[in-house]
C-alpha cells in the first residue's frame, strides 16, 4: 500500500515551484491538465504509485494533495488561470483576505498565519482524513521573503505539534549570498526560519539561488536566469528525488527510507542535492554525451552540478560525505554500478567522514514510459 504525502506549497517561491512540480509529476505519469488520466499504459505495464502524491474522485480524475498557501494573490490567480487550472482541488487554495503579503517581514507573515492558524490547520486535516496510510508532509518555500519564512515558520511549528509522528520535510530555497538584496531583512528572515528548520523538520533539501543561476548561467547558457529557469530545475529536482517513492523498487519505497538512508544522525538533516543531465522542459544542456553509469555517478560527485554553494565554492578535495545516494532513471545493469563504485573508491572522488562508515547507495527507477 503505498504511504501518502500531502505537499504545502507558500509563498510566491513555493507555489511557482509547486505548480512547476506538478507540471513533471503529470507529464511522468500521464495524467493530463484536467486530472484525467491518458490511459496509454495499463498498471502491469507502467506500475506506478500514483496516489503517494494524487488521489482520484469519483469522476476518476486526479487531484494533487496539495495545499496552496499565500498572503497576496498574485501568483495563485496566475495558478488559477493557466492550463492546470482543472487540475487542483480549490478548497485547497488560501489567499489573506487583505491581499497586502508580509511585506517580506519574517514577524509580519509568522502574526497573520497565527491568526487563522484554525483554517489553515482544518485544511490540513481534511487532507490527511482522506489519506489512508499518510506518511508525512513535503513543503516548499524560500527563507528570503516574509510570506515563505514567516508563514512557513509557523506552519512548521504547527505541523510538528499536531502530526508529531508523521515525517516533515522541506525542499527550501535559499537567498544568494554573493549579491546583496533589496530586501533589507533578509538576513533576519533567514536565521528566523533556519531555527524551525532545525528543531521542527526531518530533512531539509537545501537549494540556494546562487548555485541555481550559476547552474543556469554556466552549463544551459542563459545569460540571465529568470525565476521559471531556476523553478523548473527545482521542480526537476524535487520529481527525482521522490521517484523512489512513486515507482515501486526493492529499497527506498518510503519517505522513510529514503530520509534514512541518509541522515545518519537526526540533528544533521540538511541535503545537498545534484542533478545530471540538466534539462527541462524549455532548457536542454550541451556537452552530455556519454551516459555509462561511471559518467553519471562522476557528474553527481562534481560541485558545478550541485545546487548547494556551499559545496560548490569549496576545494571538493577537502569536502566529505556523511551519506549519498544515487537515483538513476533508465536500465542499468547492476555489474556496472559495481565497478563504478570500485573505480570511485580507487580514484578517491567521494572522501567520507572519518567516524562513520562510508555509506553510497545506488537506486534503480525503471524508465518512465510517458517520457521520452
């Protein structure tokens, strides 16, 4: 029976990823704009797990377990007219009656979320009444503005308080640190964010907006990256990490796992995450010719492929691993991840920590049918 996750989508940042997500989660499974499914394969020739993320109605159509969250109306109007219209449920939708936004004041999006912390949290519980096995809650938002740190701060307090037992994690992007912003505290919004980060999630997937426009700029060859560039490789990244989850496998099948897998000790929950080849669907990289598996595992190791800065601007040869894992999409035959590992571990290109064993784990998804 696969395990239910409800996604909470807030802010502008959040719900521009969110609708980006929702987008590759359609295309990979063949479920069209409206909700309705293609119908190309049947289950024994695609096996997929489609309710961990949708759940059907009675008229068979599919609906995201999503709930999208904002304090000022723009972007969810843009949701609400764009050809994925049909596709969400609209109770799910939550827009502050003023319109204002926060402002980008942390203090001012944590006060308006606490005073309809009641409608926001009855959302939340009407989705998990229709879950028949929830596993946890997958949240993306920025730590930059008022409405994603703010908004987000307090949701997770809230959700940790009353779902104590199910798993919270957070796909958070996080501001370039090499340029300055017009938003004077965004400093402040950050450390206020970063302290529930730490106490109130499982897992935080750290993607920083520096390492996405270098990402961008270096190897798509976009000038000046825009807001649906770095979303889409957000988006991009957030469908293949939780492939594991949507395609039935012999490890990884849960959140659970997968978080295991990789946090060795609970206080250390924050993940870097790569991704090769970097496409999507309006960007396509040059220069990826071969695709052995030796080559993919090499690419993931390198810090011009990860979307963390931190990793990027460090000499990689001082760097060390706690955990990592390997998600490859397409047929690959188990023999020759085995000798890349050997070759990764006589080369020395992963250096892991000393006081814990080495810990490199590969996951096999079968090539998704709908994609081509």
């Amino acid at each position: 029976m696969p395990r239910e996750i409800i996604t909470i989508q807030i802010g502008q940042c959040g719900n521009q990823i969110g609708a980006e997500f929702w987008n590759q989660l359609c295309l990979e499974h063949g479920i069209r704009g409206d909700g309705s499914y293609e119908g190309r394969f049947s289950a024994i020739e695609f096996p997929d797990r489609k309710d961990v993320f949708f759940y059907q109605t009675d008229d068979e159509h599919y609906v995201p377990r999503a709930l999208l969250l904002d304090l000022e109306p723009r972007v969810i109007n843009s949701i609400q007219t764009s050809s994925q219209r049909s596709l969400y449920n609209y109770e799910n939708f939550y827009v502050s009656n003023h319109g204002g936004g926060a402002g980008n004041n942390w203090a001012n999006g944590y006060t308006q979320t606490k005073n309809v912390e009641e409608e926001l949290m009855e959302m939340v519980d009407r989705e998990a009444d229709g879950s028949d096995s929830l596993e946890g809650f997958v949240i993306c938002h920025s730590i930059a503005g008022g409405t994603g740190s703010g908004m987000g701060s307090y949701m997770l307090e809230a959700l940790s308080d009353r779902y104590g037992k199910k798993l919270l994690q957070t796909y958070s992007v996080f501001p370039n640190q090499n340029e300055s912003s017009d938003v004077v505290v965004q400093p402040y919004n950050s450390l206020l964010t970063l302290k529930r980060l730490t106490t109130n999630t499982d897992c935080v997937v750290v993607l920083d907006n520096a390492a996405l426009n270098r990402i961008a700029m270096d190897h798509m060859s976009v000038s000046s990256p825009t807001f649906s560039h770095t979303n889409s490789l957000v988006s991009k990244v957030m469908a293949t990490s939780t492939s594991t989850l949507r395609y039935p496998g012999y490890m990884n099948n849960d959140l659970v796992g997968l978080i295991s897998s990789l946090i060795p000790v609970p206080s250390c929950h924050f993940l870097m995450a790569g991704l090769t080849p970097l496409n999507t669907s309006s960007l396509s990289m040059t220069g990826v010719r071969s695709s052995s598996a030796l080559d993919v595992m090499r690419r993931l190791l390198q810090a011009k492929n990860v979307m963390a800065s931190t990793y990027s601007g460090t000499f990689t040869g001082q760097s060390k691993f706690m955990s990592i894992l390997n998600i490859i999409q397409g047929s690959v035959h188990p023999a020759q991840v085995h000798k890349s590992l050997q070759r990764i571990r006589e080369r020395e290109l992963a250096n892991f920590i000393d006081w814990a064993p080495a810990n490199y784990q590969v996951k096999f998804v079968l090539q998704i049918l709908f994609v081509r």
